[in-house]
C-alpha cells in the first residue's frame, strides 16, 4: 500500500476531530458498595490525525480511558470532547477494534465489515458494497468477502476488525491491544498493515499497548500513565522519520525512546 502525497494527507487530516480529556475521574463500586478510584483528574489532548499510543501498567486504567473516549461508558467526573462536541454516546465518527477481532461467526467478511453501517442505516446498499471492496484491498483481503472468520487466520480477522471500525470512515480510530494476541512475526506486519491505513486515511488514533516498542514504532507521541488511580504522567514524543520501516528498529534512537518510556512507568 503506498501512502498519499504530504498535501493529500493533510487533507484528510483536517477532517480528522482532535481528542480532549479534561479532568476525567473514573469511580467504580464494587459488589460490597465500596468505591475503587480507576482515574482520577486524568487530562490529555490528541490532534487532529495524530497517531498516540497509552501504556502502562495493568491496571492503570488505559482500557477505561478509551471506552470513555468512546463513549460506551460515563465518566464519574470531567469530560471528553470530539473536536467541540461532548461525547456521551457511541458515535459513528469513531471506530473501534478490540485486543480480539469479535467477529460474528456467522456472517461471511464482508458482512462482518458491513455491519456497522448496515446498522446506521444512512448508507445505500450499493455505496456499503462499494466501501466494503475499497477496504478489503486496503487491508489485503481483496477477494475475502465470501469467506467466513474461522477460516482465516488471526491476523486475517485483525484485518478484517480494522476494516469493520474503518467502516463508517470515522474520524477517530481506537484501538484497545489489537495485536495482542498474536505471534511476533504476525504482529509486526500487522504494525506496517496499520501504518498504511492510517497514511491512507489519518484518522485520530488512540492505541494502547503493554508492548513498549509497539508504542514507539507506531506513535506520534507516547503518553504514560501511573498506577491506580490512573492518570497521565509523561508524553513522550516519538521523534522518529516517517514512513516507518522495519530497520528503524534497530537504531540507537529507538532503543533510546523505548528505554526512557520503560524507566517511566511504574513498577
């Protein structure tokens, strides 16, 4: 996949909406009425089309950030804004993959892909068959629609669960762990497929990872959060040449920017 001239991308950059958490707290009750603190006062800006990662220790809250982000769950206190508006509810302007591809068995790729704009109902069947097509090619599963998930592999299913959030052209894509669950050598050819799409598209990107050189490779800056209560407390920004290729890896620089993200999180 090649990626689009600086001026394209920009273009499409600017449709992009920039992110803003302000001050969210996150308070949950457990069974027994007593209250966890998960985030507290946790405040952070993405750009329009920047590609962030957030990584920290388990159970710091990433995972909480985003689904507040994406507004699947509410926050005790603060807010989100998508570009000026506050979200309180999913929107179609943001895309979702998950550490696992939650496909629906039953339904061959390119109705799994289909689906989140099936369900919005704005979109004329011919114009979902044509986005569907457009987005197997971009993620190299051109000629996959008819085939059903447990016939494919698991970066195959990744591909496709990126294709599904990439479905309603969202300007914000969020991404909980997506590679996670697979091998190494899949993994980061999985980095090089995503990188593309995003070249392509340059959505808002938040991405969280346990993996510190995922975060690095990927991002545009890296934001590092504490230990409960989760809040941010370090960006790191990835000064690093793009397009990415697979030997940057194995400069200094990038070895530098991992060790100083490691020293930062807490243990």
């Amino acid at each position: 996949m090649s990626a689009p001239s600086p001026a394209s991308a920009q273009g499409q950059a600017a449709k992009a909406s920039p992110i803003h958490v302000s001050a969210v707290t996150k308070v949950f009750k457990t069974r027994t009425g007593d209250e966890v603190l998960a985030l507290a006062d946790t405040t952070f800006k993405i750009a329009s089309g920047e590609f962030v990662s957030i990584v920290g220790p388990s159970g710091c809250g990433k995972s909480t950030v985003m689904r507040i982000i994406a507004g699947l769950m509410e926050a005790s206190k603060g807010a989100v804004l998508l570009g000026s508006k506050v979200v309180t509810t999913p929107s179609p302007e943001i895309g979702i993959a998950f550490q696992k591809a939650v496909l629906l068995p039953w339904l061959p790729v390119a109705r799994n892909i289909a689906l989140p704009a099936e369900l919005e109902g704005r979109m004329a069947k011919a114009e979902i068959d044509a986005r569907v097509d457009r987005l197997l090619e971009m993620v190299r599963l051109k000629g996959a629609g008819g085939r059903y998930p447990g016939e494919l592999s698991g970066g195959m299913q990744q591909r496709v669960s990126i294709a599904r959030a990439l479905m309603t052209e969202p300007s914000v894509l969020l991404m909980d762990e997506p590679f996670g669950a697979l091998d190494a050598l899949t993994r980061e050819h999985m980095h090089d497929e995503l990188l593309a799409i995003w070249a392509a598209n340059r959505p808002t990107v938040v991405f969280i990872t346990h993996d510190i050189a995922e975060a690095v490779y990927l991002s545009d800056r890296v934001l590092v959060m504490a230990s409960r209560p989760g809040r941010v407390i370090a960006d790191v920004p990835i000064d690093l040449p793009r397009p990415r290729t697979p030997d940057i890896r194995g400069e200094a620089r990038f070895a530098k920017l991992g060790a100083e993200i490691r020293a930062l999180i807490p243990h």
